[in-house]
C-alpha cells in the first residue's frame, strides 16, 4: 500500500501561497506569524481581530482543488491509497474527492471553530457572520471563552490520535511519497524517515531540497501539478 505525505506546496497551484517559500507568508510579513500563535492569540484581542480577518481573506476559502490533488483521488479509486496525510488546513483532498476518513490532517481543519473554554464548535462562516454583524471579537455563546479556527496553531500540540495513526500508515507503507513539503516541521517530517527505516520506497516531489532526500529512493522536482498526475499513472501502472 502506499502512502502520501502532503504539504502546502501541493496547493500552490490552486492559488494558496506557501509559509516558507520564497514568496511564502512568513517572509512577506514576519509579524503574520503571530496570528497562528497561540500565545498571542489568547492574549491580544487584537491579533484575534487581524486573525479573523486573514482567515476572511485566505484564498483556501475559494480555492479549487488542482491536477496533483486530483490525482490523489485516482490513486485512493485504484484500492492503492492508504492514507492521505496532510500538514494543509484547506480542506482541498476532500474537496477534490478524498475520502474523509483516509485524510489524516495533523494540523486540522480552518473551516471549522472551537472554543478555547469548553470546546463548542461551530464554523469559519458563522463566526464571520457574526463579525460582519459588528463583534469584532466574537466569544463563545456557550460559555463566552475565546473561539479560534480548529487549526493547530504554533504553540499547540498535534492531535495524538492524529500522528499515532499517521505514524502506523507510515510504518507499514510499501510506498512513501512525500509531497510539496519542506519536511522540516516535526513531528510530521520524520514519517518521511519512519517509512524509510521501515522499509518503504521513499519519493519526495517538491520544489527545493530537503533533509531528508538523501534517504529517498527519488527525488522529483518538476512542477507538482505535473509530476504528482505522472507518478500516480506508474504508481497504479
């Protein structure tokens, strides 16, 4: 079986600009970083405020899954698909028609909402409804905590469940591909590493290097949205 690592330069092609890339977000604008701090978030109304507004304009909010996303779908219809793993929040695999419950998305999910407090959710749009409606800050209507995108946010642990089992699918992946991600964020980039170890075929698609293409059984860098489509056609053969 195989399994795919997927990372944010998989949905560059769909119009969403990557973190740590040469035109990413984080080198535009050092100081977007603290709106997916936690730390800053819960204690600055204000970066509350510039957060709701980022998540308003993210282009993931009308963003179209591309050909590299698509083809994942034909790998999952092939009975070749293991798990998708994804390190993205915008929701594109399941959009182009991944399975849900094969998506494992360790750093969750920017459509949906949380309260800090209790834990009620709700979603992206509601709350943003209630902005529009003059809260600039909406709070919990359970219980008036803070609310927050159910992404995980720097500063905040992964889902345990989440790695436990993306770590399995790694473990007993025949194929590991590793796609449109820097692999330097842990603990996501050392299932590049566990399937290796494990006996896996490593393929790393991305644009620039990585720590971990020494290890890999092929490195491609061609365009995602080109090579993703011809390695799934071998890859289903």
């Amino acid at each position: 079986m195989i399994s795919v690592m997927t990372g944010a330069g998989i949905s560059t092609g769909s119009g969403i600009p990557d973190y740590r890339g040469p035109s990413g977000l984080w080198r535009q604008d050092p100081d977007h970083e603290k709106l997916v701090t936690i730390g800053y978030y819960l204690a600055d109304p204000e970066i509350r405020r510039r957060s709701w507004a980022f998540r308003r304009g993210s282009p993931a909010r009308t963003a179209e899954p591309n050909a590299a996303h698509r083809a994942l779908v034909e790998l999952e219809r092939a009975g070749r698909l293991d798990r998708l793993i994804t390190q993205n929040v915008d929701g594109l695999h399941q959009r182009a028609g991944s399975s849900p419950d094969r998506v494992l998305e360790l750093h969750g999910n920017m459509f949906g909402v949380v309260c800090v407090g209790c834990g009620d959710r709700s979603t992206l749009d509601e709350a943003l409804d209630r902005i529009d409606n003059g809260e600039q800050d909406p709070a919990c209507r359970e219980c008036g905590g803070i609310l927050k995108t159910t992404t995980v946010m720097f500063g905040e642990n992964l889902s345990q469940d989440v790695i436990a089992e993306a770590a399995e699918a790694a473990e007993r992946a025949e194929v590991f591909v590793a796609v449109g991600t820097s692999l330097q964020v842990m603990p996501a980039a050392s299932l590049a590493a566990l399937a290796e170890r494990n006996g896996a075929r490593l393929v790393i698609v991305n644009a620039g290097p990585t720590p971990y293409d020494d290890l890999a059984d092929e490195v491609i860098r061609d365009p995602i949205g080109e090579a993703v489509p011809r390695l799934v056609a071998r890859l289903i053969g």
